[in-house]
C-alpha cells in the first residue's frame, strides 16, 4: 500500500473524534458508504485503539485506516498492534520517532518550514501543515517555493469552501475534523454526517 499516492489520489482524510469506540466505528463505516475511504481515529476517542481493530477486520484493506494524535511510544505501539495502516501526530512527538522505528508510515504534524523539514529528516512519510488555518492556503504557496517537493496535508480548520483553494495552493490532500464530523461522534445524526462528505467530496472533485 502505498498511502502517499493514495493520499495524493483520494484527497480527503477524515478525522474521527468520538465519545467511544462503537460510535467511531459507526461514523466510519457511514463515512465509508459515503466515498472517504482514508480515515483516522484519534487518540482522544475513548477506545480510539479497539475501534481501530474493530474498522480493520470489518473493512476490505483498500479502506485505510490510521491513528491520530499519537503522542507516546506507547501509544505507536498500541495502535501498531491495533492494525492500524499508518499515524498521524500533532506535532514531532516521541510517538512519531517510534512510529518511524516501527515501520509504519507517519503523518507528522509541523507549522513551520523548520518543523517540516525536522519532520521529513525524521523519516515522515508526509507533514500535516497544522492548524493550517492559522496561515490559510496562501501559505502552502509561500512553503512551495522552498520546499516545492514536501509533501503537505492541510489539517486544522478546512472546511468546504477552502478544500479547493488548499489544493490548489499546493497541499496534496485535506484532513477534515469537526467541520466533516460535526456532532456525529457524540451521538449527532449519521445522515448529515453523510451529507457533509457528499459535499467535500464535491469540493474536491471541483478543485
């Protein structure tokens, strides 16, 4: 499985945030039916690593499913056993030296272009530009003229409206949060969680 290319193809990531791990695992498979199939589940999920094995030997392996907010070697490790196809982090954690020293492909968060570039030494597979809000899609312009090569996601505060622009701007795929999942982790309807997918699925395909 190559995630990068598959980042690159698919253009959205959800993330999951839930009050447990039966409703992380029913917003995945609504998010699933819906088109997203690159999703992961963060840490702050009670239960983010049972749902995570839960999602993985429910679901054919073209739906990828990683771990998000990895902060400790332990939590690498628990995910990594969990079956998780990859780990994102919030920033250069030790949980993103070990995800690296296990072989599992890392989305590292960083903000600035000394962070990204730590972040790739490291061994990242890509960087999670986060809160790309701060600086909105006109920064991921500015980061290309240095770093025309660095592979950037877009995560912190994307909603509908500024998929198309961090696209355009030079991310190679959006990670959607709340704006995506709205309360659906916490017991909000499923079906307008699908209809928000419709619709940054639309986004993306305008883009």
């Amino acid at each position: 499985m190559d995630l990068l290319a598959e980042l690159t193809q698919r253009k959205v990531l959800a993330i999951i945030r839930a009050d447990g791990p039966d409703r992380a695992l029913e917003c995945i498979r609504t998010l699933v039916t819906a088109g997203i199939t690159i999703l992961e589940v963060s840490l702050t999920t009670p239960g983010g690593a049972e749902a995570i094995a839960k999602a993985r030997s429910e679901f054919d392996p073209s739906v990828l499913i990683g771990a998000g907010t990895v902060i400790t070697p332990a939590q690498a490790d628990e995910v990594a056993t969990a079956g998780a196809n990859f780990i994102v982090t919030p920033a250069i954690t030790q949980g993103a030296h070990r995800s690296v020293d296990l072989g599992l492909p890392l989305l590292c968060g960083a903000l600035t272009p000394t962070e990204i570039i730590t972040a790739l030494d490291l061994g990242a597979l890509a960087v999670k530009v986060f809160p790309a809000k701060l600086h909105g899609p006109g920064y991921f312009r500015e980061l290309r003229a240095p770093l025309p090569n660095a592979p950037l996601i877009a995560v912190g505060g994307v909603d509908a409206t500024t998929t198309p622009q961090y696209l355009s701007a030079g991310a190679l795929a959006v990670g959607l949060g709340s704006p995506l999942l709205g309360d659906a982790g916490t017991g909000g309807s499923q079906t307008d969680l699908a209809n928000r997918a419709a619709a940054f699925l639309d986004a993306v395909a305008n883009a």
